[in-house]
C-alpha cells in the first residue's frame, strides 16, 4: 500500500492507497509544529488499527509539505514506524507539467501536486479551486501547462479576523445564512461572510476564465469548505475532495514506478 502525506498549515491529511490505486481510507489531524514524530505516530496507529491496517501493510509513501518545520518530524515518524523514507514533492521531481511561470522553484508543494492531479484526472484548459487556509485558484492552458494562479486569504479564517479586530462583534462560522439581508449584527456578519466569501471565488473564477480564453474550461473544487461553496454556484464542475491525496499518488507512480 501507498501512505501518501498532505502536510498543510491547517491540518495534515494521510491516505492510504491500495495496491489497485483506490484511495482506501484518508485520516485528518490538525497540524501542531511542535508535536514529536512519537506523538504523531500514536495518532497515526490508532488511524490505521480503526481500518484495519498495521505498518507493515505500506510499501512506500510519499509527502507534500508547506510546514518546513514540520517536515523532518514526519520524515522521522515514516523512518521509525515503516522504515522507509518517504518521496518528497520538491524541485526536480517529474511532474509531467510545463510550467509557464517566473520561477518555478517556487510554487508550493500542495500547489503542484493539485495542477498535477487536475491535468491527469481532468485535463485542460481548467481551473483548481483549492478552499484551505489560503484559497488558491490555478490555471492549466488547453495544452495542460501551468499557467499561474491567484491567492487569496482562507475563507475559514475570516471570522477570526473580524472579531480579531472588532471583539465586541458575535463568533460566527462559515455557512451559508437562511437570508441575504441580515436583521440582526449576527445574521449580517453570517450573510456578508458566506456571500462575500462566494463572491470572491466567483469573481476570481470569471477572471481567470476571461484570461484562460476558452470556453471549454472546467473548474475543479477541492478543501474543507469547498462542498459548501459547490452547493451555491454554478461556477464549480468538479468536486474532488481527496484531489491532492490523488494528486501525490500520481506523482509517486510517475517518478518512483507502482
């Protein structure tokens, strides 16, 4: 089996990959940058003994990260429960894309991994909407290239702006509100959150469509409140929740072999 690593500053995603390719079972823990590779790896056993699995099943692994600080710990957890060591998505790694853009040694890891994924699963001309704890927007060209993005602040995270700066203001979540014009402070703070967090991703979206210039482009959502977004839009096509975890196997088979 394939554990394949998603570490992003939010939360770590791990999916486990059957020999066929199916995506068997995926696992969520909230990233803590100064928890032990031990700490990890009881959190990782319990994962693995719910479904069934021991550590001996896994084959090889392969990770994403945009936590440096975070990366040798899981490096370690993989080396000392698994004994293997797993691929890293870095600089020089085959990714079958052309990137069209100033500097490529640049773009992060999970950003890779997602117009990767898009363009084998999807093709191109196409649009990946990542909703994380950034929201990303990437453009693939009709001839699959990557053409560049956009980033924007996560959707999730602005509650906690909006009272950072104004704490007599209610805690709300992100949801989309029963109205549009709120009666109350709470339900205006829920309907300009939600509405105006769609607006942007809807905006973001039309422009880059304008800019791609074909009609045929498709848009494929994935991230926490990506299914919230898909079920008030008809901007969004595609809805791959476990798109990088896919993404990473793909990348794995292409440079490492299945």
């Amino acid at each position: 089996m394939l554990l394949t690593v998603d570490v992003g500053n939010s939360n770590i995603k791990f999916g486990l990959f059957l020999p066929d390719g199916d995506l068997c079972c995926t696992w969520r823990a909230v990233t803590v940058h100064n928890k032990t590779a031990d700490e990890y790896a009881v959190l990782l056993t319990d994962y693995f003994y719910e479904n069934g699995f021991t550590y001996r099943d896994v084959r090889a692994a392969v990770m994403a990260s945009v936590v440096p600080d975070l990366t040798p710990t899981l490096i370690e957890l993989c080396q000392r429960t698994m004994h293997l060591t797993p691929m890293q998505i870095e600089p020089g790694i085959k990714t079958g894309l052309r990137l069209r853009i100033d500097n490529p040694v640049a773009v992060g890891a999970d950003r890779v991994v997602n117009v990767a994924a898009a363009r084998a699963l999807y093709g191109g001309p196409a649009i990946v909407l990542d909703c994380g704890t950034a929201t990303k927007w990437e453009a693939l060209g009709s001839d699959g290239d990557y053409l560049g993005g956009a980033i924007g602040p996560g959707i999730g995270l602005l509650p906690e702006a909006l009272t950072a700066t104004s704490p007599d203001l209610p805690r709300v979540k992100i949801a989309p509100p029963g109205i549009m014009i709120g009666k109350n402070t709470r339900e205006a703070i829920e309907s300009g959150l939600f509405w105006g967090s769609l607006g942007m991703v809807e905006g973001v979206i039309r422009r880059i469509k304008a800019e791609i210039a074909d009609p045929h482009t498709r848009v494929i959502a994935t991230g926490g409140i990506a299914p919230m977004l898909t079920e008030h839009t008809d901007l969004i096509d595609v809805l791959n929740p476990t798109l990088t975890l896919e993404g990473l196997r793909i990348l794995w088979e292409m440079n490492a072999g299945a």
